[in-house]
C-alpha cells in the first residue's frame, strides 16, 4: 500500500471555509501522470497541488496543478496553499510549467510572486454570448488558463452574471467578468467550464492578469480584490516589475493521508 500526505488548504480566505480549497499532496517523487489525475479527480477541489523535492538549483520543490479532468498551465490559488504547507522559514522556491514561483511570508500575510500577465485587446462574440452580456473588449492573458477579461460597470453587474455553462464549457477562456469594487477596490468572478469548473470561488491565475490590467487603469501599483463568489475570497495584489505579487491568508481544514 502507498501512502500520501494529504492537506486540505482553503487559499485566500479570511477565514476557514471561505477562499478555495486546494488539496496539496506533498510526493517523494513523482508517480505516472495518469495516476495523478485520478487522484485529482477522486479529491474532486478545483485543484490539487503535487510537489516533488527538485533537482534544480535554487529551487525547493516541483510543483503540478491537476483539476479533476486535466493538468492546468497555471494555478495561484493551490502555490500560495502550497507554501502554506511546506514552507519552513521565510520562503519557498517552487518550479512549475509558468516558471519559478516563490510563497514568501510578510507581516501576518503568505505572498505569492509570479509573472504578471501581458494582455491582449480581442473580440469574443461567442464568449461575451455565453455569458449572456452585450458584446465587450476582451482582454486575453495567454499563458493563464486562457483568462479572458471582461469589464462590466459596476459590482452589482458583476454579481448579477449568469452565465450559459454548456455554452461557456465549448470555450477554452477562462472569463474574468470585473468591476471596480465597493468594500474592496476590485471585484471579480471567473469561470472555468472548460477544465470542470463552473465557478472557481478564488483564482490566482486571474489575479496575475487582473494586476496588469487594473494597476494601469486605477493608475496605481497595488489594489485590493475581492472575488465575490459564493466562498468569498481577499486578495491584497501589487505589480513589482513584471511580477504580480499576491497576498492573502491560509487556513489548514484537513489532515490526512491518502492509501492506495
């Protein structure tokens, strides 16, 4: 029999039960990619985190994000969840598929640093469809899930969403439908009917592209962020350079260990 160390994470949460849960199994070293899938789907969370201690030079640990139906390019929510878990001093160094990503601590905060998004200005008829609003810019961040911008006119726009999920699950975007915000200066929502998720209850990856794409318009460098889904989540985000820089608080909720 094998056994995992299993850690259930809610990332980005104020408090326990809020932000969003990741899994984090920390591994010896890695098993086949179609075993860490099934084991993804069998937590069934947005995301579960494997790491594996690295090889590499100034790295701690590999790091891979599976959902329950396929290994993601990015993932902010289940890094900063990660850190949470393994880090045993100041920081921790982690190698993934969207290069170094370190999880540092500062004052009472985790923070995640990560490359912050290049957009680009498209057009989405069938995705501005899907999400049964009139036709927008859409600002594409490739490289982050496909997240996919749309700016709404307020908070209570963005509340109001309602999109058409079989519709949305036949695009590979991951909206990010935005607003400047009331109790925080931004507010979100994201949807990830592609890879299983319908609504994802706090999402890094689109926090890195929403840092390049509201520091420019609030003319400053950092911002707070709420992402108003059902769980809530806070996020305290900054530009340093060409990185994003994203902090907010961790809560462990399950201990355990996973047998096979």
């Amino acid at each position: 029999m094998t056994t995992i160390p299993f850690f259930q994470v809610d990332a980005f949460a104020e408090r326990p039960l809020t932000g969003n849960p990741a899994a984090v199994m920390p591994l010896e070293r890695w098993l086949d990619d179609a075993l860490l899938q099934a084991i993804a789907s069998e937590n069934n969370l947005s995301e579960t985190a494997f790491t594996a201690p690295s090889d590499q030079e100034d790295v701690d640990f590999d790091l891979r994000w599976f959902t329950p139906k396929a290994e993601v390019e990015m993932c902010g929510h289940a890094t900063i969840a990660s850190g949470h878990i393994l880090m045993t001093g100041s920081s921790v160094r982690f190698s993934t598929k969207s290069g170094l990503m370190r999880v540092t601590r500062s004052d009472d905060l985790l923070e995640l640093d990560m490359r912050a998004a290049v957009l680009t200005e498209v057009k989405e008829p069938e995705l501005c469809a899907a999400l049964r609003l009139p036709e927008k810019a859409v600002w594409l961040a490739d490289g982050y899930n496909d997240a996919a911008i749309v700016e709404v006119a307020d908070e209570s726009a963005v509340r109001a969403v309602k999109p058409d999920f079989k519709a949305l699950a036949k695009i590979h975007r991951m909206p990010v439908v935005t607003a400047r915000g009331q109790s925080e200066d931004v507010v979100s929502r994201v949807f990830v009917p592609y890879l299983g998720i319908d609504e994802d209850p706090v999402t890094g990856s689109a926090h890195a592209a929403l840092v390049s794409y509201w520091t420019e318009r609030l003319g400053r460098n950092d911002f707070s962020a709420l992402q108003a889904s059902e769980r809530t989540g806070v996020l305290h985000c900054r530009r340093k350079g060409d990185r994003a820089v994203l902090g907010g608080h961790c809560h462990t909720v399950i201990v355990g260990q996973f047998q096979l």
